[in-house]
C-alpha cells in the first residue's frame, strides 16, 4: 500500500512512513534528554560558581579588612 505525500511531492508506503515517523520522533526524544541532561548540569554549574565567588568575596574582604 502506497500514498501519496504531498509535502515531498512522491508516493511513499506505509511501513516507511511508519519508520521514518518512528526515527524522527526517537531523534526528538533523544535531543530532548540532551537539552534536559545540560540545563541540570549548567543550573548545578552556575550554582556552584555563585558559591565560590561569594566564598571569594568573603575571603578578599577579609584580607583587605573591609567591612560593610
């Protein structure tokens, strides 16, 4: 069985259309674990360094003998 497609302009059987359906929806799948997977590790990331550089801060005020 075969129909026609007309956003490719071109006859396409079912089981195809099926599989290539399938590949794109696991490529969106795996591209949203991607996203998912490095904004935890940038938000984990930005964290920690707003840490240190308040740790920094402390520490050089310190040094310096600032005080607010």
């Amino acid at each position: 069985m075969s129909f026609y497609t007309p956003w490719k302009g071109l006859e396409m059987d079912l089981e195809r259309y099926e599989e290539l359906t399938a590949r794109r929806l696991q490529r969106k799948a795996r591209r949203q674990a991607r996203r998912a997977r490095r904004d935890k590790l940038w938000l984990a990331w930005s964290a920690e360094l707003r840490q240190l550089k308040s740790l920094w801060l402390e520490s050089y005020r310190d040094i310096i003998g600032y005080r607010k």
